[in-house]
C-alpha cells in the first residue's frame, strides 16, 4: 500500500496485560513464548467467527497495545516484545508518581533501563501521584502492597488479553501475580500463562471468549477503493479549507502539521465514503419510487386494455420487468448497507472534523462518540471504536501560553461556529425550498388526479360513452382509466420520497441548531485564557456531537428497505 493510504488505515487493536515475576530464569526462552502468542497464539482467544473475521481481512491490521507497570522481570520482557510490532503502543500504568516510583528499582542500570522504556510509552497513568517526596518518602508497605494491588486491577480492567509469567505458586504478598491471573480468570479475560519453571509450557484460560464484531465493519472503511491521488486531493483541499482563512494564520505549523498528517486523511476518507454511499442511497430511494409508478401505469394498461390480448400482456410484461428492476435496486442497496455506510461514515467524519479544532487550538479532545438508536450487536459501535484509535493515536501537543492570544478564540468563532451557522441555515433555506417544491408537485399531481376522475365521470353520466360508432370515445375513457389509477400512485410515491428525504425534519433540525450556534456565537467573545479556550470548544463540541448523534437517529428510520 502507498503511503498515504496508510496513513488513513485505522488498525483493529488488541490491548495486552502482563504480570509476572520480578526475577525471571531463562529470558531468552520466555520471550520466544512470548513472541508465539503475539504471532498466533493470541487468534485463540477470539471466538471462530471473529477468529475467521481476523484471519480474512484484507485491508485492516492487527496492532498490540501493551499495559504495562514497567516493573523489573515480567512486565519489561513482555513490553519489549510487543513492541517490536508495527503499530504498537506502550501504555504505562504505576503506583504512583513515576519518580516515586523508581526509586523502587534498586540498580542504575534497571533505572535506566525503565526510563528508556518510558520514553517510548504512549501515556503513563499515575493511579496515585500525591506522594509529596519524589526521592526520600518511604511509602508503608501495607500502602505500598495495595497500590500495586490496584496497578493489576487496573491492568486486568484494560486489557483483552492478559499474559502471565507465572510459576504456578501462590502469590507472596498483595497484589502478586496468582491473585491478578485469578482476578482476571475470575472476570472471563483470555489469560496466557508462560510457566517460568521448565520446560516452559503456555497454557491458555478463558480461550475462544473474544468477538470482534466491529472489524468487518471497520475493514470496509480501509478497504473501500479510494486512489491515493483522490485522496490527497481531497486532503489538501480540506487542510486549505480549515487553515487559508486569515484567521488560522497564526496557528502555530506544528498543530497545523498534526491535524494534517493525523487527522484529515481520515476525515476525508470517512467523508467520500459517507458521499458515496449517500448518493447511492438517494438514487436507490428515486429510482425505486419512479420504476414503482411506471408499474402501476403498465398495470393499468393490462387491466384497462384486457380486451386487447396483445396490449394487456405488453402492459403485465413491463410491470413484470418494472417491479423485478425494483427488487434488484433495493435489495442491491439493503446488501451494500448504502443506508448503514452513509451515516455512521458522516458521523465518524464530523467527530475526527470537531478534532481538527481542537488539535489546532493545542488540546487533544476525549470524548466517545456512543452511537444510539442503531443496533450496537451488529457492530454498529465501530464508530466509536475507530474514533477513539483514531484521537488516542494523536501526539501530545503543545497548548497555547496564557494569556491567550485573541487569535485562537477568533479562529474557533469564525473558521467553525460560524461556519456551521451558515451550513444550517443554507440547510433550512434548501431543505424548505425542496420540501415546498414537492408538496406542491404532490398536490398538483393528486388534483390531476381528482380531476381526470370528474372528466371520467362527468363524460360517464352525459351518457358519452354510449355513444355508437364513436371508436375514438372508448380510447378515451380507457386511457382516463389508466391516468386515473397512475396519478394516485404518482402521488404517493412522491410522498414516500418525501418521507424518505426527511425534508421536514431535517428543516426544523438545522432551524434549531442555527438558533443554538447563533446564542453560542455571541457568548465567550473574549478567550483570554486556556480554560476559556477550552470551555469554548467543549461547548461547541457539545453541540456538533448531539447534533450528529441526534441526525444519525433521525435518518436511521428512513431506510431504503422502507420503499417496499
């Protein structure tokens, strides 16, 4: 794959534990054990269809994630081991503040040994960092046994699979590593266990207990055919979008450079796939509704026409072929999931989009996307999944130093909330438009229709039809017949794509969110300070984010399936 294909590939990723012994014979030995499952062993703990899913993927790798405590023995063998592989991650988790913590380690060389281990990790969590004395504080050893007691639970809590360097014996104090492979047995976690006593066997515990379910999903998105030439285009025009105005000038190139190496060739290609699938969804909707008129006119045709044997069969012939065009088109779109592909593709799109704001103002959000009113069983929450890869993948950024310069919060009120402002409002006076359009044509089609019934009957009581020798009466009174059953049909089917368009609601959708961005947009006009930078862009957040969650649930009944 090209380069910049990768760099918009979204990993499926697997979070690895480890516990285990400080002191450790035979390392060599135990780190090929260990390899072994990080190369194979590991699809063991998948159940068969996830573990089918993973051996098939085309276009997703699997990435490793290590949490790990970094402590001497077991949990630096294992980190080191994972990452060797492309992609991985090194999450450090430790009792308390790391220069509490080293002090621990009682060689230089294993002091040096974990700060250059902690130099390559992602984040380091502190679970408790309010130890006053960095170098001298002795921490009593009840205290101390309780908080690497916690470390583990807080390993076995995060992780998906968790290795264990273990000799089989009970735990020697607190927190040991019998008590956290029982804690994490205990809450059904896959648990590889290396014996440290030869020959060295690995037994797995809690296998086959893993799903995958949002991979197939996700391999759809890295899979879908988009060149690396349509893709850099697109790229680089968003990146001019967001960053030409004279506004976002000042942002400094460093946060500029993350958000477009990071961040918007995911957008982009969330985006393409979301306009893709929407117009095959859109034309789908049309041609469905227009082939199902045309099939009611053949229809009448053949009834209407029934005394001409050749007419009438011409006329079931085409509704035939109509409605079997009709059931290819649907059922093409319901198994290409256009529907499915349109909105969670948008609403993946929007959230790495609100990103872009953030990264540039020097904050990397946290927030979770949590897809609602779509079915989360059948891996609807790869949504989720691929946004929180996508942010937790960001490098830490540098924020701007106080007071904050005007720029920032002039950048985020022009470049975003005004933008959006102008979006929804071009949204109502479209939506309007269109919607006013079509009940209009839909009126006009079912006053047609009341009127070819009153000429039909009107010709019917004057006794016109009666008429001898009037050849010519009779083709009108059966074409009357045909166009008054049509039009009806007409109408409701430019009712039914109404429906399915959501014209109405999108309309007083967008009215709302104006009403609301035009408020935020006179409130915080003075951003002097980080906190009210921050606050600035949660808020903003806030709305963007219910405004896509509550979209998704709107549009997610106006499925293409509905039109039969």
């Amino acid at each position: 794959m090209h380069n910049q294909h990768v760099k918009s590939v979204i990993p499926f990723r697997i979070r690895i534990g480890v516990t285990g012994h400080r002191s450790l014979p035979d390392k060599q030995i135990l780190t090929q054990f260990v390899k072994g499952i990080l190369a194979t062993r590991f699809l063991e703990s998948f159940n068969a269809e996830a573990y089918k899913s993973i051996k098939e993927s085309q276009a997703t790798p699997v990435a490793f994630t290590i949490v790990s405590p970094l402590a001497e023995g077991a949990d630096r063998l294992v980190a080191r081991a994972v990452l060797e592989y492309p992609g991985a991650r090194l999450e450090v988790v430790i009792p308390f503040n790391r220069d509490a913590y080293i002090e621990h380690f009682t060689t230089t060389e294993s002091k040096q040994d974990f700060e250059s281990l902690l130099k390559q990790a992602h984040r380091c969590i502190e679970l408790e960092n309010n130890v006053r004395s960095v170098t001298t504080e002795k921490v009593p050893p009840q205290t101390q046994q309780d908080r690497y007691r916690r470390v583990g639970e807080y390993i076995v809590e995060h992780c998906d699979i968790l290795i264990a360097l273990w000799d089989g014996q009970p735990s020697r104090g607190e927190g040991g590593t019998a008590e956290i492979v029982s804690l994490a047995i205990d809450r059904g976690k896959p648990v590889f266990i290396v014996s440290t006593n030869p020959p060295h066997e690995v037994n797995l515990i809690n296998g086959g207990s893993l799903h995958a379910r949002h991979l197939a999903k996700l391999d759809v998105f890295n899979a879908w055919p988009i060149s690396d030439a349509e893709l850099e285009t697109y790229t680089e025009n968003e990146y001019r979008y967001l960053f030409c105005p004279s506004h976002a000038e000042p942002i400094p190139v460093a946060l500029k450079q993350v958000v477009r190496e990071r961040l918007i060739p995911f957008y982009v290609r969330a985006a393409i796939i979301a306009k893709k699938n929407q117009n095959a969804y859109h034309q789908a909707g049309l041609s469905a509704y227009i082939l199902s008129t045309i099939a009611v006119f053949f229809m009448g045709v053949a009834v209407v026409f029934h005394d001409n044997r050749i007419l009438s069969l011409l006329g079931y012939f085409c509704e035939l072929v109509l409605l079997v065009s009709l059931f290819v088109i649907i059922n093409h779109a319901d198994k290409a999931h256009v529907h499915k592909n349109w909105l969670m593709n948008r609403a993946l799109a929007e959230g790495v989009r609100t990103a872009c704001y953030f990264v540039a103002c020097g904050f990397i959000p946290s927030y979770s996307f949590a897809m609602e009113g779509l079915n989360a069983d059948e891996g609807e929450d790869w949504v989720s999944n691929a946004l929180d890869e996508i942010l937790d993948g960001l490098p830490p950024v540098q924020c701007p130093a106080e007071p904050i310069d005007a720029v920032y919060g002039e950048y985020i009120h022009t470049c975003w909330i005004q933008d959006q402002l102008r979006y929804h409002q071009e949204k109502v006076k479209s939506t309007e438009r269109k919607n006013r359009l079509l009940k209009q044509a839909i009126m006009g089609v079912f006053g047609a229709a009341i009127a070819v019934t009153c000429v039909h009957l009107t010709m019917f009581f004057t006794g016109m039809y009666e008429q001898s020798g009037r050849h010519w009466l009779d083709v009108i009174e059966n074409m009357l017949s045909v166009v008054a059953v049509t039009l009806p049909a007409t109408g409701a089917a430019m009712t039914g794509y109404r429906s399915l368009m959501e014209y109405s609601r999108i309309e007083s959708r967008s009215s709302i969110m104006a009403e609301q961005l035009s408020r935020l947009n006179t409130q915080y006009r003075v951003v002097t300070t980080r906190e009210k930078l921050e606050t600035l862009l949660l808020r903003a957040n806030e709305l963007m984010m219910m405004e896509s969650q509550d979209w998704v649930k709107l549009m997610s009944f106006a499925d293409i399936k509905n039109v039969a």
